[in-house]
C-alpha cells in the first residue's frame, strides 16, 4: 500500500515507517517538524535503503496538506501528528485542542476530498482514565481524563465514530498505544524529548548517561506490589509491528476497530529501575518523592483482541527495551558533543 503517514519523523511514526517499508508497503511523511528532526529521514534511509518522500507541512494549515493528496495516489492514512506533552497541555490547553482537534479535522477533509477512506489513529491508554479493571480489554469504559491532552484523545475517538457512522464506507482504526519505550536496534532513531524529559524512560536514559543526577520516584505507596506505579511498557518496534498488522485489516468491512496495543505485563517503577539496572550493567541512582498530581496505580492492557484479530503479538521483552533504550541514549549522548 502507499501509506501517509502524519508525524512519521517523530519517535513511534519513525519506527513505524521503518517496518512498513520493510514489509514492502511505501511511504510519504509529513511533519510540521514542531517535535522532530527532518534527518530522521536520513536514518530512514540508513536502515531500509529507501528514503520516505516528505513534505513538511502543518496539519493546522489545509492548503500545507491538499497538495500531498494531490501530488501522491494515498491509499490509507497513519496519523501520528499532535502534541502529547501531558504537563504543556496543561499549561497550553488552547494550543492542544487547536493542533489536535483542528489538525485531525483538517485532515480527515483532504481525505475526503481525495476519496482516501482509511485511517489509523493513535489513541491511547489515557482514555482509560484510572481503569475500571486490569487487565484492561477494549470493552473497559472509558474514564474521566485528567489533563487536556488526554482530552484531545478521548474526543477525537468519538469525533472519528461519529464522522464514520456517518461515512460508512470508511475504515477506522482507533489503536490505544500503552506506555512506548526503547529504540530501534541500529540506534539511529528513537525518543529525543525536548528539555528535561517527563516520562520515566527517557528520564532513566538521561540518568544513565549522566545528564541528570538521579531519578525522582513519584510515590512508593499505591496499592501495588511494590508501591510504585505500574504500567504497561511496549516496545516501540513492537508497537510499530502492530501498526503494519493493522494495515491487512484494511481489507476487512468498513467501520470502527479498536485494539490495545500493550503486552499484557505491568511493571512497576522500581521493576524498570532493576531491570535497567541488570540489563546494561549500570547503576540508576533514585530518590521517592511525592506522588505526581494525576497519576494512577495500575495500568495495563489484555492485548489479546490484537493478537486474535491482527495476528500481532509483541515480542521483545523488557531486558531487551532496557538495552536499547540505553544504546540510543549513549549516541544521542555522542552526537551531542
Ligand atoms: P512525537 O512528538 O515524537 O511525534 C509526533 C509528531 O507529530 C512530531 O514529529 C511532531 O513534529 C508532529 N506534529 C505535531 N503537531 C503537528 C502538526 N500540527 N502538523 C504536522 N505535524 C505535527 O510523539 P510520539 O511519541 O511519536 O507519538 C505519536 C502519536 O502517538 C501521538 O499522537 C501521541 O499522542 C500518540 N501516543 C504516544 C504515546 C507515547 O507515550 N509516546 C502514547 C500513546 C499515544
Ligand atoms: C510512568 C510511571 C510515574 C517519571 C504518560 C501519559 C500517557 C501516555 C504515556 C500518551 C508512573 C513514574 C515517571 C519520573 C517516575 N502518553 N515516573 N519518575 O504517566 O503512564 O503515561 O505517557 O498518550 O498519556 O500520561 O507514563 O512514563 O510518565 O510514567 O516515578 O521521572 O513512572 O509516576 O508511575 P504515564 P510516565
């Protein structure tokens, strides 16, 4: 298939282009660059021999994205592109509905008007709020958000039900990604967070190659085995598998599927700690503070409807996210000097 995908230079779109092209489909990206970097394009080309056709443009902007419908014959859409900065969305919840909301609009019309019918979109486990049960399956409610960006998630999953009740002929593909980690194995591509990161593993990669001084704990008392959050990490080349799983789904009957892409185990936070630990032979110091406004216990999937449906399960286990994760901040860490 020729596939556009929306976001593809940032961290989970990068990895997906790469096993698409892989997989023999080919791909045209667009980014409007707010968080990534356009040699990305070249580390595409490192790894598959093909460079993706690019446009940079902002999904914001409907006349930056008409000339990719017109100029390309898409068969479906990947969309990646948006903000997803749980803190900024706090502060900027103007900026976040505009670009996420607005930005979907905006594209869903260019696929109208080019007659593309389908459509991944990346949801995430956030539309869970704190779940109503765990393992959560694609049935659990979905819960009460608690920042904007969150928000944006949630109301472009009805927006997208709506719009497809509506439009028939359209396939939809909600996918609610688990927490992503790790790199691809070659280390050209992988998480590069502006500033100081707010998410546990780049925060422990940064650590680990000595940029920060120690990892802060957000509490040791949730009703967890060890009291510290858990959650559900995924590989982020797995979950790119999942998204080149998707893509025979295609060819199924219009509508709306919905699938959990996680791996079904809960690791807590000291359980990340150890395992980075053990698995790159380095020691991560840390200290337990206060519990982090927002944040829940527990979270993590029963992916078993992707493994039926789409015949994807994940493959990489947590050793191995550990490994990588730290390969690729080591030459982050190199090309920065
Ligand atoms: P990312 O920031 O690395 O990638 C998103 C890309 O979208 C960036 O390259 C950015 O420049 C681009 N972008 C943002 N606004 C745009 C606009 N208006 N026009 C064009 N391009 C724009 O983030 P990611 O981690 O790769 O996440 C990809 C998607 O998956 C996002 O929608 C995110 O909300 C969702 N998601 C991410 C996670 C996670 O933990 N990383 C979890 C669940 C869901
Ligand atoms: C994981 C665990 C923290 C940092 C967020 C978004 C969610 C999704 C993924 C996109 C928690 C603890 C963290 C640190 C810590 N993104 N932690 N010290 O909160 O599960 O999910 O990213 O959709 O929407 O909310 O991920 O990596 O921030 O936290 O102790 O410095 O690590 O308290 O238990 P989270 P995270």
């Amino acid at each position: 298939m020729n596939i556009l995908v929306s976001g593809g230079t940032g961290y989970i779109g990068s990895h997906t282009c790469v096993e698409l092209i892989q997989a023999g489909h080919d791909v045209v990206i667009f980014d409007n660059l707010s968080n990534s970097k356009v040699d990305v394009l070249d580390k595409i080309e490192e790894i598959t021999g093909k460079k993706p056709k690019f446009y940079q443009a902002d999904m914001r902007n409907a006349q930056e994205l008409a000339p990719i419908f017109q100029e390309n014959k898409i068969d479906g859409v990947i969309h990646f592109a948006g903000l997803k900065a749980v803190g900024e969305s706090v502060a900027m919840p103007w900026e976040y509905y505009n670009n996420n909301i607005c930005g979907t609009l905006n594209l869903i019309s260019e696929m109208k008007k080019a007659g593309v019918n389908k459509l991944v979109f990346s949801s995430s486990a956030t539309v869970y709020g704190d779940p109503a049960f765990v393992p959560i399956t694609e049935e659990c409610p979905l819960g009460v958000t608690t920042n904007p960006y969150g928000e944006t998630k949630k109301m472009l999953e009805r927006i997208l039900m709506d719009f497809q009740k509506a439009n028939p002929d359209w396939h939809i593909m909600l996918l609610r990604y688990f927490n992503p980690i790790g790199a691809h194995e070659s280390g050209l591509i992988g998480e590069e967070p502006n500033g100081i990161p707010n998410n546990l593993m780049p925060y422990i990669m940064q650590v680990a190659v000595g940029k920060l001084p120690m990892l802060r704990v957000f509490g040791d008392d949730y009703d967890t085995p060890d009291g510290t959050g858990v959650r559900d990490y995924i590989h982020v080349v797995d979950l790119a598998l999942g998204h080149v799983a998707v893509m025979k789904k295609f060819e199924d009957q219009p509508g709306v599927y919905i699938y959990n892409l996680g791996t079904g185990i809960g690791y807590s936070v000291l359980d990340i700690v150890k395992a980075f630990e053990k698995a790159n032979d380095i020691k991560i110091p840390y200290q337990v503070v206060e519990r982090r406004p927002g944040d829940i216990a527990t979270c993590y999937s029963d992916p078993s409807k992707a493994e039926k449906e789409l015949g994807w399960k994940t493959k990489f286990d947590l050793e191995q996210m550990c490994v990588d994760s730290y390969r690729f901040a080591r030459k982050m860490l190199n090309t920065a000097i």
